[in-house]
C-alpha cells in the first residue's frame, strides 16, 4: 500500500482541486492511502470526503509546525505532494522521509488543472479527465427541500462592498433594488432559493418581511454540506465566485459566476461545464444581464 501526504493548508476552495487529484490517484491507485493536513478554514469540511483516509489540522504557528515534523516524520511516504505551494508546507515537508517530493506552484501562465497535470507526470500517474466529476459518490438524497426546479442565489460577504476587495467592482444592491430583481427571478417561473455567507446579511433580514415565502426561501447559518446539497438539486446558481462555483461545475449544474474583470478567473474555471460568467458592475446593470441568462 503506497502512502501519500497532502498539504492542502488553505481554504475550501482550494481543497476541490486536491480532490481532482485524490481520485486520479485513487483511479491509478485504488488501495492507496491519503493523508490531508488541512486548515482551520476547510478541516472540518475535508472529514466529510471518505476519500480521505487520514485528515490532520496544521495550526500556523511554530510550535505547532515543529511538533508536525516529529509527528509525521514516524512514517514514510512514496509521494509528498505540496499542493498548495504555501511556505509552511515546504517548510514541514522538507523534514519528512519520502520517496518523491512535489511542490506545485501557482502562477499566471498554468492553469490549475495543468498544474495537476504536471503533479501526476512527476510522481507518474495516469492524468484522468474524469477528475472533474470529484463529487460523484456525494449523495444529499434524504435531504429534503422545500421546491423542485428552482435557483440558488449564494448571497455572502462578496456581495457587499464594506466586506470585500475595495479593488473590485462595488456590485451591493441597496433593498429596493433587490427586490426588484427578485420579482424578476420569480416572473420567469422559477423559484428562488437564497443562502449566505458566514455573516448574517442586513439587507436579507431587512427584506423577509417583504417577500412571498411560498416562492422565495431565505437559508441562513447553513453549514458546507447543507448549500452543497442546494446546489446540486438547483437549475441554476447565481453567486460571485468561489467554493461554491466548483461544486456546480463539478455537478453539472448551470451557473452565473459573477467576476471581477481586473483577476485571472480562468485559471480556475477553465475545465467548469455548464459555466457563464459576468463581469461585477452596478447592480442595476449586472441584475438586468443576469436577468437574461435566466
């Protein structure tokens, strides 16, 4: 049984492209073992993905790094892979017995499924184009909802410009313009499931009181597992992109990402299906081309 270790210290997000690379190697290499150190930020999430065999929490500071080498050094590994090219990760990997040692780098020119690509060569296995489709064994079927044919609005922090990149686009609709795009949303026959981010939305609260609830479901203080069962049974997702955008496309579920124009999406999305993007403006005029799409 060959062993592998992966550093996937960042967040969520990151942590769907490790899973590209987990089932390749689990394709090329059924009886492998897999061992994650993951963040505070995706941890709890990585225990859900029985892929995994062994999940460990890497707290950043030094102590704890220190007491990582000693821990991890009891064993050897046939492939180190540094999947997110983090300082902490080299740092701890360096110490460690292994056969083979990959640090993959981030940059403009690769994209993050090339960079998979060239992991697999170096520690040759198989590239399987079917690594996309990471979240096939995931099943939410017992999970009641309360509507069929539906879209998913993902309404976080990305949204409002107090709690973003002040660089980007500010796309935060006052209540009276939401509203007005939700009565849109509900005109094409469709109806609309609302979830957020880990902050509660103001602007939600303000307007629950002022939306049909037979048509329109507002979902706060939702865990991972519980959007990404929405997501997978929507039509249709609207959201700024992150996390959230790899589950649809993994699952095939149509989706409108909403982007800044100034960053590189393309390096992560390059492989979605079933994928439109638009570009951040103002709400008046991002909601009308949304609108479209629909």
């Amino acid at each position: 049984m060959r062993k592998y270790l992966i550093f996937r210290t960042d967040r969520v997000g990151d942590f769907l492209f490790t899973l590209k690379l987990i089932k390749i190697i689990k394709t090329n290499d059924p009886c492998s073992e897999i061992t994650v150190i993951g963040s505070q930020k995706n941890y709890k999430y990585i225990q859900t993905f029985s892929v995994v065999d062994k999940i460990i929490l890497l707290k950043n500071d030094l102590l704890s790094k220190i007491k990582l080498i000693f821990y991890l050094r009891k064993n050897s590994y046939d492939s180190i892979i540094v999947h997110d090219g983090k300082n902490r990760s080299k740092f701890i990997s360096f110490f460690l017995k292994f056969r083979k040692r990959v640090v993959c780098v981030t940059n403009l020119i690769d994209t993050q499924i090339e960079i998979i690509k060239k992991a697999c060569q170096k520690i040759h296995l198989e590239f399987d184009n079917e690594c996309i489709d990471f979240l096939e064994k995931r099943n939410h079927s017992l999970v009641k909802l309360p509507y069929k044919n539906y879209i998913h609005l993902h309404f976080d922090e990305k949204w409002k410009y107090s709690e973003y990149i002040k660089k980007y686009t500010n796309i935060e609709p006052n209540e009276k313009e939401f509203l007005m795009f939700i009565n849109k949303i509900l005109i094409k026959g469709k109806k609309l499931i609302i979830t957020t981010g880990k902050n509660p939305s103001v602007l939600l609260n303000n307007i629950k009181n002022r939306i049909n609830d037979l048509d329109v479901k507002i979902f706060e203080n939702q865990n991972l597992m519980q959007i990404e069962n929405i997501v997978f049974n929507s039509d249709l997702l609207i959201t700024c992109h992150g996390w959230i955008s790899h589950i649809a496309a993994a699952k095939k579920i149509r989706q409108i990402d909403i982007i800044d124009s100034s960053y590189p999406y393309d390096k992560w999305t390059s492989h979605f299906r079933n994928y439109n993007f638009i570009n951040r403006k103002s709400f008046n005029i991002l909601s009308n081309e949304i609108i479209k799409f629909i």
